[in-house]
C-alpha cells in the first residue's frame, strides 16, 4: 500500500515524490509518458 500517489512525472512531480521518499513515505510515481514533463 502507499502513502503518497504523485500523478504526473514532471519536475514538480518527481520532486514532491523524491522529497517524500527522503521523508519515508511509500510511493508511487504514474506517468504515461517520458518522465521530466515537457522541456522543449
């Protein structure tokens, strides 16, 4: 089970899900393409 669902993988949703991990959440990271969001 998790404690924290991040929904999107760009910058702020792979931030908030490393930060939550440093603070000993269980989570889980979906996103249904590349991860980084959209830097063109």
């Amino acid at each position: 089970m998790y404690e924290v669902v991040v929904v999107g993988g760009g910058l702020a949703g792979v931030t908030a899900a490393l930060r939550a991990r440093e603070l000993g959440a269980e989570v889980a990271l979906v996103e249904r393409g590349r991860l980084g969001g959209h830097l063109y």
